[in-house]
C-alpha cells in the first residue's frame, strides 16, 4: 500500500502505472520472440549467400541464438533482481541493438553466427526485465492479466516472425531482418530512459562457471543431433557430443544446488507447480519451434511456395496465438492456469494428428493450411499465457524475474533441442515422410506438454 514520506510528499508513482510500461514491456518481448523464428525464412536466402553451407550448418542461426537466449535467461533474471529491472533492460535493448546491426552487415556466416550469439544473449537480458517492469507493484489480482498481455505479444511475435521475415526477405534480402531491430531497439531506449531510476539488491552475480558449463552442455547436445544425418547415428562425434552436453548439464545443475548464487535457480523447482510449468515450458518449446520451421521449409520446398507466399501462408496463426493468449490470461485469472496450458497443448495434439493423416502433396492453402494455421495457432498463444503465468505467480513477487528467466529457458532449451531433432530428420532433398516424421514428433512433445499441465494447479491470490 502507498504511504507518505515524514514530509508528506507523496512517493514516487509506481512504475507499473506509468502508460509508457506496458508498450516498452511488450516491445523488449517481441523483439527477443521475432527474433526467434523470423530467421526461419532466412534459410534458403542464406544458403544462396553461403553457397558452401549444408541445411544443418545453417539451422545454426536459429539454433545458436535459441542456445545462448536459454543459457543466460536464468542469471539474467537474478541480474534484474540485482542490477535493477531499468538498468538491465537498457544494457539489453542496447546490446540487442547493436548485435543486430553487426548481424545486418555480416560478411559471412561465421561472422553472422557469432554477432546471432550476442543477439540471443542481450535478448535474455530482456526477458526477465521487461516482466519485472511489468510487474513491479501489479495489484495481485491484476498479476495474472498483466502476463496475458505480456506474453500476447511473445506469443504474437513468435507466429508472426516466419511471416514477417518472408516479406522483408523477398523485399530487401535476409539481411532485413535485423536491420529492422535497430529503429525498434533505439525507440525502446528512448522509452527506457524516462523510466525511474529502480535500486538493486543486494548479492553478488550469478555463478559464471555454471552459465559457461550450461551453454556448452546445451550446444554439443544440439549439435551432436543436428549433425547425426551428415555424421550418422553411429559416428563417435554423434554419441560424444549429446552425452558430454548431458555430462556438462548435468555439472551445471550440481554446481547450482551447491553455489551461494547459482547460474540456475533449481530450489525454485522443489515447488512442485514451478517444476510442472518448467516441464510444459520445455516440451513446448520443443513442438513450437520444430512445427514453425518445418512448415516453412514444406511450403518452400515441397509445395514450391515463394518466400514471400510462404510468410504470408504462415500469418494466420499468429493472430489467433495472440487473441488466445489474452484470452488464456483472464481465463488463468479466474480458473487457473491448467485449463490454459492443457487445453491448448490438446489443441496442439489434434493439429499434429491432422497433419499427420492429411498433409497434401500438392497446395490446398484454403481448405488445409489457413484452418490448420488458426487452429494451432489457437493452441499455442494459450500455452504461452498458461506455462508463464504458472511459473511467475508459483514462485511469488520477490522472485518474478528469476522464475521467469528460468521458465523461459525452459522453452527456449527446449526450442534448441526441437531444431536439432528437425535438422536430424529433414536431409537436404527432403521427401514428404521425412515431413510427417518431424509434425509426429512435435505431436508427441505437445502431448507431453499437455500431461506437465495436468500437474498446474496454481491460482492468482485474491485481492
């Protein structure tokens, strides 16, 4: 509750009832989400750029960013609760910023690799701040809506980015891309700076060896999977890297139960409703990003859809993501967030299973892909309310950022490990059954998703 200071001047208002909060909250989500899958278009107009790289080298500019975007989300969110929500979210929109104009004029693709690294990694730092800006003195029964908003517009950006990136890359070339974040990112600033200057707590940062043993581990996993078809199953390479990924998870999760600041917050997961909505965070990250980029890669190359055709094939479903996510969080506000993450991965499940039993040969746009699109579209902007909102109001609002990081880590180590399995199951000239073989296997992990969700029970507090 508000109070006056000894002068009888009134504090500060809150931060979350400045208007300008909830625009510079959603813009910092959607950028670090566009990001995420726009490049999903970019692909084939890389491989004409770098005509020396095979389909899994280039799946690196979706994977690379996935891998340091998960890696640095869990300290990232300790930093805000450190540093303060204003300063964090300033460094991250300003490095964002930059790694994209670097991204933008890359000379080549290991150049280009390198600058989508620092582009995941200042798109952690986001993340956790935007929410806790958000966030920051939300009534508690306002808590639950406010992260259907927030998450509307990570939801929104994730269906619209194939789309997006069709139309600036047949326009202007895959280098439109990033070169488009930088009017964005320099308005966020702006906005940014007139924010109140927000005190930091008290600790020390988070266990850098523990974040370095986390990307590693989570990178050799992926790329032991994404190069099984170049190397093959049996190669040494292909069983070294996915169990030395595991082995150094696995010390990454050991040093942070012990570390005084560890680079994972794992106590957050002896809450059994946090563990839960970790679970459905990373199986659905698992089905979102393999179902995005293989619908690109089909409309391209089996029904020889334009790029441009194909991004705007791929639209639909962003709209309907974005009307369920607001809709998932007034539903999260009176029923819970079960219903939300359930229901939309079950919707999930029924689009696979479609697919699955009905995937054209030949284009059939209006009587399969639109319906198809909206529908799992539907699907997914609910998880994206549901898995969020889980993990934030579990965990409490002294540790909204942390949870958060952590929860969307969960996702986006999921969404590494999704493109690998693709890059594993799609060859160069892919068949139609390699295709169906990817859409079961986002079925299954968007059933699984639903079984995690059975587990949520968690409720917003009651004014």
């Amino acid at each position: 509750m508000t109070t006056e200071t000894q002068t009888g001047a009134a504090p500060p208002r809150p931060v979350a009832a400045r208007r300008d909060v909830p625009w510079l909250a959603a813009g910092a989500t959607f950028l670090a989400m566009l990001d995420a899958t726009a490049a999903n278009l970019a692909v084939a107009d890389l491989h004409t750029d770098f005509p020396g790289s095979t389909l899994s080298g280039l799946t690196w500019v979706i994977t690379l960013y996935a891998v340091l975007f998960a890696a640095l989300l869990a300290p990232a969110g300790r930093v805000a609760d450190l540093v303060g929500r204003r300063s964090l979210y300033l460094w991250g929109t300003g490095l964002f910023t930059l790694a994209s104009l670097a991204c933008a004029v890359a000379p080549n693709l290991p150049v280009l690799l390198a600058t989508r690294a620092a582009q995941g990694a200042a798109a952690a730092a986001l993340i956790p701040a935007s929410l806790a800006l958000l966030l920051h003195d939300t009534p508690p029964e306002r808590r639950a809506r406010s992260i259907g908003l927030w998450s509307a517009a990570g939801a929104f950006a994730a269906a619209i980015g194939p789309g997006l990136g069709g139309v600036l890359v047949d326009l202007s070339g895959w280098r439109s891309l990033f070169v488009i974040n930088v009017p964005i990112g320099l308005a966020m600033l702006l906005g940014g700076r007139r924010l109140p200057r927000a005190a930091g707590g008290a600790g020390r940062l988070p266990d850098l060896a523990g974040t370095l043993l986390l990307a590693a581990g989570v990178g050799g996993a992926a790329l032991g999977v994404t190069q099984s078809r170049d190397w093959g199953w049996t190669d040494a390479r292909t069983l070294a890297l996915p169990l030395g990924g595991a082995a150094l998870v696995a010390l990454a999760l050991w040093r942070s139960a012990r570390h005084p600041v560890p680079a994972l917050e794992i106590s957050l997961w002896r809450d059994r409703r946090f563990a839960a909505a970790n679970a459905a965070s990373f199986l659905y990250g698992t089905a979102l990003y393999a179902w995005l980029l293989a619908g690109v890669l089909y409309l391209t190359g089996e029904w020889h859809y334009s790029i441009l055709k194909a991004g705007f094939a791929s639209t639909p479903g962003a709209f309907t993501a974005t009307a369920a996510a607001v809709a998932a969080g007034r539903l999260a506000a009176r029923f819970g967030v079960r219903p939300a993450v359930t229901g939309g991965a079950l919707i999930m499940v029924v689009s696979g299973a479609w697919v699955i039993a009905t995937l054209p040969a030949e284009p059939h746009f209006a009587t399969f892909w639109l319906p198809l699109g909206l529908l799992v579209g539907t699907g997914m902007g609910m998880i994206s309310t549901g898995t969020a909102s889980a993990a934030a109001l579990s965990a409490g609002p002294l540790r909204f950022a942390g949870a958060t990081g952590l929860n969307t880590t969960a996702r986006q180590l999921g969404g590494a490990l999704g493109i690998a399995v693709l890059a594993a199951l799609l060859p160069e000239r892919a068949a139609f059954g390699d295709y169906a073989s990817v859409y079961l296997f986002c079925t299954i992990a968007a059933a699984g998703t639903a079984a995690a969700g059975l587990l949520l029970t968690v409720r917003p507090p009651r004014p």
